[in-house]
C-alpha cells in the first residue's frame, strides 16, 4: 500500500555531465591492482600510457607497488601516475558510454583534461607532462597551504605583508583559496592567520606537496618548459574545455603553444571561475571527480550551492563500490550508460523469439533453430558464440536478421554473403572463450583460410565452431549445419606476439602517396567487380596510392552503430572488413579489371583494442599471375601498430582476356633526323610570342622575324577579367602563330596552395589565348613550348604538366586552330638552335608532339603496349660483357638477393663535364654506414613490412672503380682507358656517368686497387682536419668499433699515425674503454649505438670525442646530451651530409691533395671480401 501511494518523480532532461580532473595534492596510494586486472580498458590504456612515458625516462608506472611513500611525493612520479590514472579512468568510463558535455581540469589535471577532450594526442599529453614534473622537481623547496572558510577578498587583504614571499595559487571556491610559497613565509602566515580569525572557524591545511606550485618559484623553469615541449600537433577537440588558466572555454591553438603551459604552470588555477562557466547556461548540470578520491566536491559545492550534485569516480580500496554507485546515481537521475558494455563479461545471450506472422506460414524450424541456440549453457562472454558441449571444443553462432543484421548489408553481386573478417572473429572468439588458463589477445597469432561462401537467406542458420586444441596451438573449423566447411585455421598462443614493425610513420607514407582516389570512387570502383556495400561497412575514407611502392593509406572513424558494439569483439567483423576491402582497392589497382577475393589471412596478431578513429596502411607483398597478396595494419592516429595483418591472400575470380591487349597503347619517343623531315626550309617565322621569364623567349629572338612580336606574362596578369580578355584578343590580332612559353614558370613548391593557384592562373591564360584565335576567321598555329614535361623521373612541378593535357584536349574539341607541343630538356644554346629549327622545317601536322634533349630531336610515336604473361618467368641466362645492367637488392635496406637487369633507357648524349665509367668492383656497404638501395637513400627507414614484400630495389652505389670509356669535352683529368675509383651516391649499374671531378685515377692511388674505399678516406680527412686538432708527440687517438680490423679502422688509423697521433683500437665494452683509457681523443664508429657517461669516467685525458653517424642516426647523440662533462668537446659527424654530391664534388681535390700527401706504404695491404656470385640475370 505504500508504494501504491508514493507519488512518481517528475522525469528530468538527461543529467550533462561535467568531468573534474583534480590536480598535484590529492594523496596517492597504489594503482588500483583490481581494475588493472579485471578491466581490459583501463589496463591496455594504462599500458599505453607507461610505454609512452618511456620513450622519455625509464620510468616504471605498473604496477606501483613498490613506490615508497617518499617517492610518490616527488613531481616526476606523482605527476605521470596521476595523469595515468586519470585519463584511464575517463576512458573506462566513456566505455561504459558516460560522456561529459565538457571538463575542467585542476592545475595539472587540465592536461589531462585536454588530451580526454580531444585537443591534445596522448604522446603530446605524456610530453607535457613528462617535462613539467621533470623540470618542477627542480624547484623543490617551498609549500603550499589551503584556507577556508573565509572569503578569498578578505583574506587577500592580509596577504599584503607577504607580497613576493607568499601568493595565492589557485582560487577554489568564493571562501577557499590555495596560497603558494617559501617555508618560512607560508608558516608565519599559518600562524598569522589562525590567530586573527581564531573565532571564525577558519580551515587550515598543509598540502603535502614538495614545492611551491603556481608560485615565483617556477619562473626558473618557465623558458625551458615552453622551449622542451614544442612542437605539439594542434587538434580540433570534441568536447568543451573550461581552462582553469583563464576560466573560460579554452580553443584549440590554447593547447597547442608551449607558451600556455608555461603560463598554466606559473599563474594562479582559477578553478572557482571555470565552475561557474561549466555550469552557466545548462540545465540539470552533475560533476563527476576523475580523481583517486574526492579532493574537489566541497569547491564545487561552495562555488554553486549546497544543492550542487557532485559525485566521486574512484576511493582507493573500494573502487567498484565507488564506480557503481556513481552508474546507479546517475541511472536515477535519467543518465543511461551503454548496459552491453558495462556488463561485459557478465552478460548472457537473450533468447531469440521469432516474430509471429499472420500469414499461416509455420516457424517451427526456425523456431527450433533458436531453441537449440539459447538450449546451451553460456559461460562465454562473447555476443556471438555459445557453447555446445562441457568441454570448450565446440562452440555455435547464430545468424539471423535479429541476432546479426549488420552481415545483411555486405552483398556481393546481390547475394548477402557471410564476409571472411565474421569468421576471424569466431575463430578468435572461440579459442580464446575456451582457453584454459586465459591468455591476453596480444600473446595470441591468427592464421585463416576462407573456403566457400556462406549465403545469408531470411531463415536463421547456425554456425558450428570445431576446437581442436594442443598445447600451444588450437585449430578451429566452421562448418554449416551439414558440415560444409566456410573457413578453417588455427591460433598459435605464447608469451607475447611478435610484430615486425610495432609503428609506422603515417605522415611520411602520405608524402609520397601522391594519388588521391574519393571515397566514393573507391565504392564505386568496388560495385563495378561486384562488391556491395550497405552505410554500416562503409567507412573508409579518401585513400592515397603510391604507384612505385605500391602502397596505399587511409583513415577511419568509427560510425556509432560500430562503436556500440566494438569492444565487445576482439576485431570486430566490420572493422576488419575495412580491411579486405582495401584489398580489393589494391586488386583493381594492381590487375586492372580482374575481381578477386580474399583467399585467406596468413598471420594476423592485435596488439590493442582496435580505436574510434584509426589509419590502415596497406602493401602489396607479392603478385604472381591469379594470385596477389598483401600486408598492412590497422594504427592509432600516431602511427602505433594495433593490429598487424600479413599474408593476406587474393585469389582472381575473372580471368583476364588476352584481346584486352589489343587495345592498349602508349606513346613512345622516338629520335629523328633533320633528313627525316617533310617540312620546308622556310624564312623566319614571324609569331606572337608569350614569353617566360627565365630567357628561352630571349635566346630564341635572334631566330625568329624582326616583326616578331613579345607578350609579357606580368602585363596580362596586372589586368582583371573582362580586360585581360580583351587585351588578348588584341595580342592575337595580327598574328597567325603563336608560341606560347608561358607555362615555363618556377612555382613556389613550398606553399601547395599557391602552386594550385599558379597553375590555375597559367592555364586561363591559355584558355584565353584559344578562345581569342577562336574569334579570328583565319586558320591560326599555336605551339606550346614547355620545359621538363617528359621526363621519365620528375622532380619539380611546372604549368607545362597541365597545358599539355590542356592542349590534346583542345586538339580534338577546337579543330579550327592547329596545335603543336614542343618540350625542351634545357636552355642550352645548343638545344634553342634546334628549338628554332623545329620551328621553321617540322611539318606540324606530322609531328604534332616533339622533345628537344641535348641537342636531338625526339617525336612522339603511339604503339601497343607491350605485356609481360606474369604467369610464365623469363629464362635466365648469362650476362654479356658489352650490356649495360642495373643492380637490384630484394631487401631495401639490406644486399640481399643481389639480381641484375638489362637497361632499357636509351643513351643519351654525354655532357661535357662527365666521364663514363664502366665498373669493376663496387664497395658494399652495411646499411648504417650508408644506405644500401635507391629507395632507402630516397625514403629513409619508412619502407615496412620487407621481410614480406618480393620487390626489387636499385643498388646504391657509393665507393666504385672501373674504366673511363668516354669523357665530356671538358674533362681534363682523366682519359679514355684510364683505371679510376670513386666516391659519388649513383644507383649502382655497369656503366655510371658521374663528374669528371669526382674521379681518382688509380695508377696514382694504388691503394684503392683492390678496394675501392675512397669514403674511408673523406671520413678520415674529415675527422682528422675538421673535427680534431692535430696530434702531438705522446697523444694518443682511440678509435671504438664492432670491427676493429674492418678496412675503415685501417686507414683511419693510419691516417691519424701519419698525422702524429698514437692510436689505439677497441670494442664498445667495459674492458675496451679501460684498455683506451689513457687517449687524448675518442672516435666512435657506427654502428656503435650508445656512449655513456659511465663509459667516459676513467679517461683523464680526454678532450674530444667525434661521434660518427651513418645512415641510421646513432643513438649516441641522443645520450650525448645526458653526459654532463665540462672539459670533453662533442663533435657529431653524419656521413649523409658530407656524402651529399654536391660536397663530394667540393671536397675531391682537397682530399686528393690530401692523400697524396701521405706516405702511401700505409695503405698497401688493404683488402676486402669479394662477392663473385652475380652472374645471372633476367631478360
């Protein structure tokens, strides 16, 4: 009876929450061992968080037993462990789907508070921190104490004695306030204090803090802060910061400038103002603490009134207690967080009822099939599996339009088909539901083959999951009803998964990702093979291409549908599904018009929980004939591996027709000959020039008729609209041909947008010129004369790439006037007196595209492609002396299967500072010294997964000898016939082109006979003359290596005796640097990769030491900056900069002077291994 007479509550809006993230004070006690184990959010988060901070200082934060009471005082423990928990905490709950509208952030929790909303990555969040309490530590001394109970302006007033010893810190509430300073001082006003307002109840308290926070204690360490923790990676956030720095709504350049952190470390928290803001102009407002234990709800309170609803997150020791109350309070003021997972791990399989039909249609099968499903005992956790029988081995799904509708919307062809990632995820789910002890995900390896196609009909269907388990690896089938099998593999289970790459730099990928395909076009080019796709499996965005690595990247924010559910799944089937669908983007860019399906998963292993906005990368690993296969990953924002795939196999469907070829062309340039032409020996053409700025227009004057006449670029640009239009019809008036050399522009390639806004400006220049001829009712001739457009490799941009496909446009569409394009490969005199030959004798309607390159002619000629049947390999056979060949390595970063190549470029005219060489020996280096391929020397250590990938990359050459076979008409040093050695970066083939003066003839240098080693040289003179200074009687030069009897050592050595030093030769161990203890000078020799302070404690006499840095940065400049040593002078050396041709082409005579003035006896038994075994290659 009393509840039938108990009023019911009038329903609220849903409570807005506000989170509170407290700052330095609160006490710390251990990390919470119970949440670390039994909630995977917050333990992967904290991971996370851990190995971040680690990159920094090897600090340990899991778990923090161990942490004497003293040490979690200190600001470079306290700080990192409070920002751990913090931001572990708020996104457990934001997993539980408890979302604040926004966040304030107390002092030091705005960091947190920053990176939760949004504006802030964690590596950013973790920088900051890191360097605040690393440079707060500094400033231990001072203490900081809290007032209360008496308004802030009255207390201020007594403050006014203690100007500049004690401030006041942080502003709590109205009636509470934080002061901040000197021992002595805060103490006297302690004192002070407690006797003036001795009758009004007045709070004191002593924070137990080890420094003067928000003081001018920190001004020491303002300009370091700001300097250390720039840059910082501006980003928009997704949820309001109220800023206790200023106490108002904070934007995203705030976060962004180390500026504000500095002032945010120095000025007073006004935390009672961003209260105020948080809560004005929202109805039904709750604070939720994100803190160890409630610190800030008496502020808050007193801030708003005693009817403010603030609630606490976590109590040390009861912190299940504490979260479910806080889910049960604010399920009672109308807040409802998402229940699937919140109960994760302890939720059951609701029975399926199937919807009762008027119809007269019976349901008794489905009806059974559901019974059988909900039948079985569920003791996993997962959504979508059950078990069959007691013993873990065999596991069911059901699929229906209720239990599974998402799979409904993934057709191919029409067909609703079942996709391979649903099997992934059985897979994964039933092994690890029957794994006994658990395993984490991350120590698991996936191996998959897809099968045959499961067909989704309107009926229901169960899946069967068959476990056969050993001691370390478990196989599964999935088989129908009727024991077809769909798809069969098996989980390798050990200590810890091993990913070959755990991160990937995004930023460099999209670099050289130049080809940009919409999202649309890729579904779009999805639907044309078959594939169908509904909104929920639609999530990719806009993706990025590299044709010559074959490589592509894009990004994906998770739709809300997908996030509801995601961790509940170890990779959900949607997400991996992404996935696979780029593999049939990479299909259809590969083998053009061939559909192919995902074949199977070679090895698949998730590091984390897959993330709300994440990155895929994709590359293709192998393509042989109907079969491709690829490799990639799923990363979060920053480029960390979360889930790693390879080995994922596409088998093609649709054969490609052999009548395809038939009609593929290209255009293929072809040399001709002045006596080829059917032109006319004509006189001096006279033309309306549109001149470039660059002098071709100028050098070409003398050629064409004195009535000629020149248009400057500058003059047409100054005009607006509708006068320039009729300024160049004018032009145009008189004249009957035109050359059109306003496209030879240099755009400012630092600043994308204003090259789009050159090329734009160029073309309607050229737009307006057509549509003026137009106009005219004589026929009229336009030559389009460009500079470097049809260049095989490029490396500028210029207008002349988009007046071409500009001029074979209006060819077709604008047949009154005559075309011709004429691409020049330089501005040499030599190359404008055939330019101005073209332009009298070519017959333009026969040679309508022609190239001028060193002084020939080249035409444009359109012949079928050729094609290569992958299918079959080409014989190999023995190399021939006389043919030229370039070297490839399978490996970008390693000799590795060292194959060679026919050239198929054309030659080309020697110039006339060049030699050409043909080689004998190339001087093979290790990757840390230099590096080994074209494509690390172009991309650096950002090619991944090579281990995977069956590739060719060109050889780079650094040291070589061989026979000059021809010089360029200014080259005075060398001859044809002599034996000569190098040091100059070429992509490594039988015969290079380098300068002249890069050559040492050999007869000279008898030394490099056996080894081409003249790097060792520059490396030594470098050391020797530009870092060191030169030795005296009794000095003595160590000299730190891994091969201290490699060649380098050698001449190093001996260069330094033949200069006065003594020298001495050891390994990078304990008893090495005793055994070089007593040396003035120190060298160390990739790739040596540490040097420590300790290392250096016993050598007295030390004065320099030369850090030699190769290919791959040593890590030795890094704890160069942690050797505090007064009386020892770093010098770094980094062989790419004085590798670099242009400093090679300086530095040669120096150093060859150099050399010659050494007695050479030195250098006579140098010696190398030499690798004979290259004698094949492919045709």
């Amino acid at each position: 009876m009393s509840a039938a007479s108990t009023e019911l509550a009038t329903s609220k809006a849903e409570p807005q929450l506000v989170f509170v993230f407290c700052g330095n004070g609160v006490t710390l006690k251990d990390f919470s061992e119970v949440l670390l184990s039994s909630e995977p959010v917050f333990r992967d988060k904290c991971k996370e968080i851990e190995a971040l901070f680690q990159k920094h200082a090897p600090i340990s934060l899991l778990p923090a037993r161990g942490h004497s009471p003293k040490d979690l005082l200190n600001p470079e423990l306290s700080q990192p462990l409070l920002f751990t928990l913090q931001v572990a905490l708020a996104a457990l709950l934001k997993y539980w789907g408890i979302k604040p509208v926004a966040v304030v952030g107390h002092s030091v929790g705005e960091v947190a508070a920053a990176h939760f909303a949004g504006y802030l990555s964690l590596a950013d969040a973790v920088k900051v921190i890191y360097h605040r309490s690393r440079l707060q530590a500094k400033t231990a001394g001072g203490r900081m104490l809290v007032v209360g109970n008496i308004p802030v302006q009255e207390l201020a007033e007594h403050l006014h004695r203690y100007s500049g010893k004690v401030c006041i810190a942080a502003f709590n509430s109205p009636v509470s306030c934080t002061l901040s300073g000197n021992s002595d001082s805060v103490d006297a006003v302690q004192r002070d204090l407690a006797q003036v307002f001795s009758q009004r109840n007045i709070f004191l308290h002593v924070l137990n803090v080890p420094a003067a926070y928000h003081s001018p204690s920190m001004d020491m360490i303002l300009g370091e802060l700001e300097d250390n923790i720039q840059p910082l990676e501006k980003q928009k956030g997704e949820i309001e910061v109220i800023s206790t720095l200023t106490g108002v709504a904070a934007s995203e350049n705030d976060f962004s400038q180390g500026k504000f952190w500095a002032r945010h470390a120095r000025e007073p928290v006004a935390f009672s103002q961003a209260i105020k803001t948080a809560a004005r102009d929202r109805e039904n407002v709750v604070f939720v603490e994100i803190s160890p234990h409630r610190a800030l709800q008496r502020s808050i309170m007193e801030t708003l009134g005693k009817g403010t609803k603030v609630f606490s997150s976590l109590q040390t020791d009861a912190e299940y207690q504490t979260l479910f109350t806080l889910v049960g309070d604010l399920f009672e003021l109308g807040y409802n967080p998402n229940w699937q997972h919140f109960y994760n791990g302890y939720q059951s399989v609701p029975v399926a009822i199937p919807r009762y039909q008027f119809d007269r249609k019976k349901l008794m099968a489905c009806l059974d099939i559901h019974q059988q499903a909900n039948q079985r005992g569920v003791s996993c956790s997962h959504p979508l599996i059950y078990d069959i029988n007691s013993d873990n081995t065999e596991y069911g799904c059901l699929l229906s339009q209720d239990t599974t509708s998402y799979l409904y919307e993934h057709k191919n062809n029409g067909v609703a088909l079942v996709p391979g990632a649903f099997y992934v995820e059985l897979g994964l789910a039933s092994v690890m539901s029957s794994s006994r002890p658990r395993v984490p995900l991350s120590a698991c390896r996936m191996s998959i083959s897809f099968s045959a196609p499961c067909v989704l009909t309107e009926s229901s269907q169960v899946l069967r999951i068959k476990l056969s388990p050993q001691k370390a690896v478990t196989a599964f089938e999935i088989l129908s009803s009727s024991n077809a099998v769909y798809a069969a593999g098996q989980v390798t289970k050990g200590p810890e998964a091993v990913v070959e790459e755990s991160s990937i730099s995004c930023q460099d990928i999209y670099r050289r990702c130049r080809s940009v395909v919409s999202r649309e076009a890729v579904y779009e080019a999805l639907s044309h093979v078959g594939f169908q796709y509904g909104s929920i499996f639609r999530q990719l965005s806009d993706v990025h291409y590299c044709q010559e690595l074959k490589e592509a990247i894009t990004s994906i924010k998770v739709n809300k549908e997908t996030i509801k559910e995601m961790y509940s799944y170890h990779i959900h089937p949607v997400l991996l599904d992404c996935f696979l669908q780029m593999t049939a983007f990479m299909t259809a860019r590969t083998c053009q018009s061939r559909a192919g399906f995902p074949s199977g998963i070679g090895s698949m292993v998730v590091l984390r929980p897959l993330e709300e906005e994440m990155m895929i990368y994709m590359r293709t690993s192998k393509s042989i004939g109907n079969y491709l296969e690829v490799c990639g990953c799923f990363t979060d924002k920053c480029g960390s591996v979360l889930a790693e795939l390879k080995r994922v196999a596409i088998i093609f469907t649709k054969q490609e027709s052999s009548r395809e070829n038939e009609f593929m062309f290209e255009n293929k340039w072809k040399e001709v000959s002045l006596s080829q032409m059917i032109g006319h020996l004509g006189s001096m053409p006279r033309v309306l020039v549109f001149a470039d700025r660059f002098g071709i227009a100028e050098q070409l004057k003398k050629y064409l008729h004195p009535d000629s006449r020149y248009v400057m670029y500058e003059d047409w640009e100054a005009l607006l609209g509708g006068h320039a239009q009729n300024k160049m019809r004018a032009d145009v008036e008189d004249y009957d041909e035109i050359l059109f050399l306003w496209g030879i522009q240099k755009l400012n390639e630092d600043f994308p947008s204003k090259v789009v806004d050159q090329l734009a400006k160029c073309c309607e220049a050229y737009r307006q010129v057509i549509v003026a001829l137009r106009e005219k009712a004589s026929r009229c001739l336009v030559r389009v004369i460009t500079y470097r457009t049809t260049e095989r490799h490029v490396d500028h941009i210029n207008c002349g790439f988009a007046l071409c496909g500009m001029t074979r446009t209006c060819v077709v569409e604008v047949p009154d006037v005559t075309f011709q394009m004429i691409d020049l490969s330089s501005s040499s005199s030599l190359d404008i007196s055939v330019l101005a030959d073209v332009l009298v004798k070519y017959k333009v309607v026969d040679y309508p595209e022609v190239c001028i390159s060193q002084g020939r002619t080249y035409v444009a000629e359109i012949r079928r492609t050729p094609f290569v049947d992958s299918d079959h390999s080409q014989p190999v056979r023995s190399l021939q002396k006389s043919e030229t060949f370039t070297l490839h390595t399978s490996d970008p970063y390693t000799a590795k299967d060292l194959s060679a190549e026919l050239s198929t470029s054309p030659a080309t005219q020697l110039d006339k500072w060049s030699v050409e060489i043909q080689l004998d020996k190339i001087c093979l280096h290790s990757e840390d010294y230099f590096p080994i391929s074209v494509s690390s020397h172009n991309f650096g250590n950002t090619l991944y997964w090579n281990s995977q990938a069956v590739d060719k990359h060109r050889l780079l050459a650094l040291d070589f000898s061989g026979t000059v076979t021809a010089t360029g008409t200014d080259v005075k040093k060398v001859k044809v016939g002599d034996h000569v050695v190098s040091c100059y970066p070429a992509a490594a083939s039988s015969r290079l082109r380098i300068p002249g003066t890069a050559c040492f003839n050999v007869k000279k240098f008898p030394c490099f006979q056996n080894v081409p080693c003249m790097s060792y040289f520059i490396i030594a003179w470098e050391i020797l003359n530009q870092k060191l200074p030169k030795g005296r009687h009794g000095r003595t030069l160590g000299i730190i290596s891994t091969e201290p009897s490699s060649v380098l050592c050698h001449v190093l050595s001996a260069a330094a005796e033949e200069m006065g030093w003594r020298t001495a030769l050891a390994r990078p161990t304990p008893d090495g640097f005793q055994y070089i203890k007593s040396c003035s000078a120190l060298v160390v020799l990739p790739p040596v990769s540490r040097l420590s302070q300790e290392d250096l404690a016993h050598m007295y006499f030390l004065k320099d030491v030369v850090i030699v840095c190769g290919s791959r940065q040593s890590e030795c400049i890094q704890n160069v900056s942690d050797i505090d040593h007064e009386n020892i002078s770093f010098h770094i050396l980094t062989l790419t900069s004085i590798f670099q041709k242009a400093s090679l082409k300086e530095l040669q005579k120096t150093v060859h002077v150099w050399i010659r003035s050494m007695d050479m006896k030195r250098f006579r038994h140098l010696s190398g291994s030499v690798f004979s075994g290259l004698r094949t290659l492919k045709e």
